[in-house]
C-alpha cells in the first residue's frame, strides 16, 4: 500500500491588506486627536513662558521707580515734528533704554531718551570710542560710573535692534530709529517676546528673535479716555492729554510683523486703511476695562500697559498677552 501525505492548512503569516489599512486608519485618527491637544500644549507653555517674561519686565519697572522718586519711564515717541526715515524713538525703545540701557550695560541718567538727537551730538551720554560717537576715553568711564541698573538681567534679555527685526528691502525700519544704520556706537533695542520667529544673524551667529513688547505709561494727570461702545472709530483719541497715547508706538506698529511686514498688518494699525480702518479703535477698545462702566476706563490707568502680539505675532487679535490679564 502506498503511503499517503496528509495536506496542512498552512498558517497566514503578516497581515491582510484590510487588516493594515484598518490600523492605518485607526493611527491616523489617533493622530487627527492628538496633534491638535499637543499643538495646543505647546502653545499654553508659551503663553506661560511670555506671561513670566513680562512679569519680570514688570519687577524691573518697580525696581527703576523705586529709584527715580517713584516714576515710571516715559512712553512718548521722540522725534522731529515731521516724522521722517529712521529718526523716531518709540516706547518700545525707551522700555529697553530704561531697563537695560541702549547698549545693554545700564541706563545712562544723561539721556535725552532721543535716540537720534543723542547718536552724535554730545558724546557724553552712552559714551563710546566706536562711531559715531567717538567718544573719549574719559567719557566712556564717567558714563560707565553714572550708570543705573540694569534692571533686566542684560544676558537674557530678548534684545535687538529695530533694523535686526525688520529688514524688509523696501521699508526697512520705515521712520523708527533703527539702531545700526549710524553705527555701532549709536544702539537703541526693543525688547522682544519670546515667540522666537525671526532669524537674526549677528556677528556670524545666527539667533531668533520675537516681536518687540509694546509699552505705554499712563498720563496720570489725564481723565479722559475714549469710549469705545459709542463708536466704530477713534479719530482723536491719541492726543497727549488723554490717559493712553496710541501715538507712543504708532510707527513701530505699522511697519507690520517681524515675519512679513509687507502684506501683514496689526489690527492696532491706524495707518493701513485697506485692511484696517479702525486700527486706533482696536487699540482702546482692547485695553478699555469693561467693568467699569459709569465712564470709560483702561486698565492700569495710573501705571503702564505691557503687550505681546502673542503666538500669531499680530497686535490686536485674542491671542495677545498684556500685564494686565
């Protein structure tokens, strides 16, 4: 009798293409919900970050009016009548001044807070050997021992240049002082959050930077302050007697994001009419306290106003952060 072979259903190995797509499609809506939970994540240990990086502005802001008779620094934007390329000082300028000083060793008490105006003409404040200033070599030390702060810790600092940030071949740094055109010798920084979005490239090392901190201090002999509910428009709301000059920062803002200021303005943008109309209305209705409603009232109404434009980079949207949330 012939032997037989007895057949053996042979076992599958791997798995059938309906199988891999099921887990394929399983992982893919894992991640559907997952990614956004992460992004969102990532974007909460930002603000955080941002929120503690104001508040250590604000601890240096205590510091310096403790030691200039209770005052804080001005916010008004300095300048010639007309504004013109490259000649303005803005508040954000005079925040970092304050802070850290122009050349980040301590605020020189001799300023005039004028950028321009202290470039070349006297070389006595923020005294260097470097050009323009050209300064003696006594000069720099008297300058040097006359020095407040800092009241940042200057080797952290999220410092740079106006011309660092925006470098747009057309605009450039528009009206506002831009730190680099005369020289070395003649600094004057921003003070940049911490959504770090703009490649800066320094003396062969390359850094990131964020959007400049905005910052306006009150007018505390003011009681007028616009109001917002009544109207769609602010056409005179930035005159000086009024609590918040709008002004203080106006040619920083409209030279748009440090990542595409040519297409991309800020809602507190007053001077860009197509997309913005309303700019100046943004900017007291975003910092007008809705509590108080007897007569308009902004937050910190006799102190200062700190901003980020927060994670999108655009001043004026629900994503900003201030001192006062």
């Amino acid at each position: 009798m012939k032997g037989f072979t007895m057949k053996t259903k042979k076992k599958k190995i791997g798995f059938t293409i309906v199988e891999l797509l099921t887990v394929m499609a399983v992982i893919a809506m894992l991640l559907g919900i997952l990614l956004p939970a992460l992004n969102l994540v990532r974007k909460l240990a930002k603000d955080t970050y941002q929120r503690a990086q104001l508040h250590s502005i604000d601890v240096g802001l205590e510091t310096y009016s403790n030691e200039n008779d209770g005052r804080y620094p001005e916010s008004k934007m300095l300048g010639p009548a007309t504004p013109a390329t490259n000649q303005m000082t803005v508040g954000s300028q005079r925040l970092a001044e304050a802070l850290i000083g122009r050349d980040m060793l301590g605020l020189d008490p001799n300023t005039s807070w004028d950028a321009y105006a202290d470039r070349a003409g006297d070389a006595s404040p923020y005294a260097s050997t470097k050009q323009p200033k050209g300064s003696s070599q006594t000069q720099v030390e008297n300058s040097l021992k006359r020095r407040q702060g800092p009241y940042l810790d200057a080797t952290k600092a999220e410092a740079f240049q106006v011309g660092e940030l925006f470098t747009d071949p057309t605009t450039g740094a528009g009206d506002v002082y831009d730190g680099i055109t005369f020289g070395p010798g003649a600094p004057a920084p921003v003070l940049t959050d911490t959504y770090r979005v703009k490649r800066v490239v320094r003396a062969g090392k390359t850094m990131m930077a964020g959007t400049p901190i905005l910052y306006y201090k009150a007018n505390t002999n003011s009681l007028t302050f616009p109001d917002t509910n009544d109207t769609s428009s602010i056409l005179n709301a930035d005159a000086e007697a009024a609590i918040y000059n709008s002004r203080d920062n106006e040619e920083l803002i409209t030279l748009g994001t440090v990542t595409d200021g040519s297409s991309v303005q800020h809602l507190f943008d007053e001077l860009g009419d197509t997309l913005t109309p309303t700019g100046r209305w943004y900017f007291y209705d975003k910092i007008t306290n809705k509590q108080i409603t007897s007569q308009p009232r902004p937050y910190n109404s006799t102190g200062y106003i700190l901003m980020s434009a927060g994670f999108d980079g655009i001043f004026g949207t629900r994503d900003d952060i201030y001192n006062f949330d």
